[in-house]
C-alpha cells in the first residue's frame, strides 16, 4: 500500500491537530491536579528530554564515525559481484 504526498501531508495535518487539542484540554485541567503530581509530571518531562537529546547526539555521533564508508560483515561478500560491488563510488 502506498500513499500519495497529498494523504501523506493531510495525515501529518490530522495528527497536528489532534496534538494541539489533546494539548489544550491538558493544560486546562493541569490546574485541577495537586501540585505533588504536578512536580512529578515536570520531573519525567525533565527526563525525557535529555533522554530524548543523548540519543540524538549518540545517533548524530555513530552517523559521524561511520561516514561514506559502506560496512559490510565479513560474511558478507564472499561472490564475486559483492567484491567488484564493493569498489564501486557510491
């Protein structure tokens, strides 16, 4: 099954939307909460974005060390056409 750029951007659009409101609705009965749940609820957002940003840089770092090399395990490879492959520029 595939999808059309225009249902692609028009579901990319849905999910904004029901993001926004399920955001809305959050914060209004974010008052109604004690503030002990509140603190944890700041507390595991705290975490979750540095969990979020670590992952971005370890993902960023292990892109940069790999660089335009193509890797390949050492079962790999063993027919002729994935040896000639292999000295082809990508």
């Amino acid at each position: 099954m595939t999808t059309s750029p225009t249902s692609a951007t028009n579901l990319v659009r849905a999910q904004e939307i029901y993001a926004r409101r399920l955001v809305h609705q959050l914060d209004q009965s974010a008052d109604q909460l004690p503030h002990a749940v509140l603190e944890r609820l700041r507390a595991a957002r705290v975490r979750a974005v540095a969990s979020r940003k670590s992952y971005a840089q370890q993902t960023a770092q292990s892109f940069q060390q790999m660089g335009s090399t193509l890797a390949m395990s050492p079962n790999e490879g063993s027919s002729t056409w994935s040896k000639l492959i292999s000295f082809l520029p990508l």
